[in-house]
C-alpha cells in the first residue's frame, strides 16, 4: 500500500521512497514528510519494526 507525505502514519515503520529508496522512520499519528532526498511525496514500502524486545 503506498503512502503520501502529509497524511498521518496508521502505523510506526520506516517508510521507502518510491522513487529514490530513502528511509524516513515515522512513527503512528506523525504527518509523514516528502523524502529528505529527491522531494518526492510517495512511498511505495513500509518495513514495519516491532516494538517488542528481543532475544
């Protein structure tokens, strides 16, 4: 599911530019921004992290 800058992140993760592959982490309820990058407002991947420890 792609996501926009400006619209509120449904879950925390590190967001993948659709155009350039730079990360952003957001994190749930924050405004994702347009990539540091190359500007573009599309990101095409979430890698989701768990907040959980681990072992």
């Amino acid at each position: 599911m792609a996501a926009r800058a400006g619209e509120k992140a449904q879950e925390s993760g590190t967001f993948h530019c659709a155009k350039c592959n730079e990360t952003v982490r957001v994190t749930k309820g924050h405004e994702i921004p347009k990539c540091p990058k190359c500007g573009n407002e599309t990101f095409d991947t979430r890698t989701h992290e768990t907040t959980s420890s681990r072992r």
